[in-house]
C-alpha cells in the first residue's frame, strides 16, 4: 500500500471528504506508526551506527534517532568485540568511583541528555564503565522510529510493504476518534486494529525470532 492508496482509502472507509478532515491525515498516520512502532519490535526498528570513544572520557553522546539499545559492542585493535552490559548509571559510579580509573569498558548506562556547551540537548548519552584506556571503535544496534510513509520518497515503508492492515486500521482509529464517531464503530475498528496487531506481532516477535531448526516446526495440536 501506497501513501496516496492509504489516503484514499481513510477517506473511502470514513466517507469523509472534508477538506479540514483531510489536513489531519498525516496526524492520524504519524500517530498508527508510533503506536504500532511502540508495540511490535519489527526488523524495520533497528539501525548499526558506529562511533569512536576517547581515551579520558567516559560519556557517549547517542544518535540523534536513538530510542533504545539492542546490543552495544566495544571492538578492540585485534577486530575482536567486546559486548557491553548495561547497568545503572549508580552501578557504574560505584564500581569504577574515580573517572580516571581507565580500562576497556566493561559496561554502559544511559545517563541523561547530552549536554553541549552548556546547552542541554532533548538526545540522550551514555556513561561507561570503566572510563575507556583508548580510543575505541563502538559499534551499536539500536531501536528507532523509521520515517514515516508520509514523508517517504518512494511513498512505502517496510510496514505498508509487508504489512498494511496495521497501518490502515490503526489510521482509521484515529479518524474516527477525530470524527468524534459512534462508540460501536471505534470498537468495531479497533477490534481489526487488535486483530492486525496480533498478526503482525507473530511475525515481528516470533516469526522473525526463530526457526524451523532451532525451535521445530509450528504444531496445532490434534484432538
């Protein structure tokens, strides 16, 4: 499904074709992609970055799209990588107390905003702990939002390309929450909603989590 195919179809299903309903489609649309970004982990959420810390400083600013960490991996001159544990930031100061107690990093806790200049960013930083010896390459997986099909060139995303019914039904929640529309028809949407959720989520946190070799295949027991 196309942006301009899921367009046309809130309008077709809402039978609304107000112009002031119109100019809030892009809301509804942007508000589906967080709720449905917020509840499944698809494979289109993560994103490899990576940085350099230096010698001396124990802070690690985060990318500007960054949510959350999937796994965050110190690499050593030998190409070897060193996965990092993450811990409370009071865990940290309490086992490596002096900053300047250096070594490999060991672990990592996210900090708080970054803070440049004086000016406190809205993007977040890490700390690490031990304070890294080195300068070393850091290679992290991370969750982020992925733009969204309004703002796509191409007028796709992964989640309107492999799976549309998501992004449709939670669109039209949406609307008809805008619509301020007949609590019957909301539940009636968002019973869709849920039901396309439950689908997407089987491929998103399982089907994309296993496989046939390592968890067996798929079995309905038989009564």
């Amino acid at each position: 499904m196309t942006y301009t195919e899921l367009v046309n179809a809130i309008k077709a299903y809402t039978e609304n074709y107000d112009s002031d309903f119109e100019s809030y489609i892009d809301t509804f649309i942007r508000q589906a992609e967080t709720r449905i970004y917020n509840s499944v982990q698809i494979p289109a959420l993560r994103r490899n970055q990576t940085g350099v810390i230096t010698s001396g400083n124990q802070y690690l600013s985060a990318p500007n799209d960054f949510l959350a960490v999937y796994s965050m991996a110190v690499i050593k001159d030998n190409n070897e990588y060193v996965y990092l544990l993450d811990k409370d930031v009071n865990f940290i100061r309490e086992a490596y107390p002096n900053p300047s107690d250096q070594g490999l990093p060991l672990y990592y806790g996210i900090f708080g905003p970054t803070v440049s200049a004086g000016v406190i960013s809205n993007e977040l930083s890490f700390i690490l702990g031990p304070t890294p010896d080195e300068a070393y390459t850091v290679e992290m997986h991370y969750y982020y939002y992925p733009e969204s099909i309004v703002d796509a060139a191409s007028g796709t995303t992964w989640l309107s390309d492999n799976y549309d019914p998501a992004l449709l039904y939670g669109s039209l929640r949406e609307a008809y929450l805008f619509m301020k529309g007949e609590v019957d028809l909301i539940q009636n949407v968002d019973a869709k909603y849920n039901e396309a959720m439950g689908e997407l989520k089987r491929l998103g946190d399982g089907l994309e989590r296993q496989d046939a070799y390592r968890s067996g295949q798929v079995r309905v027991k038989v009564t």
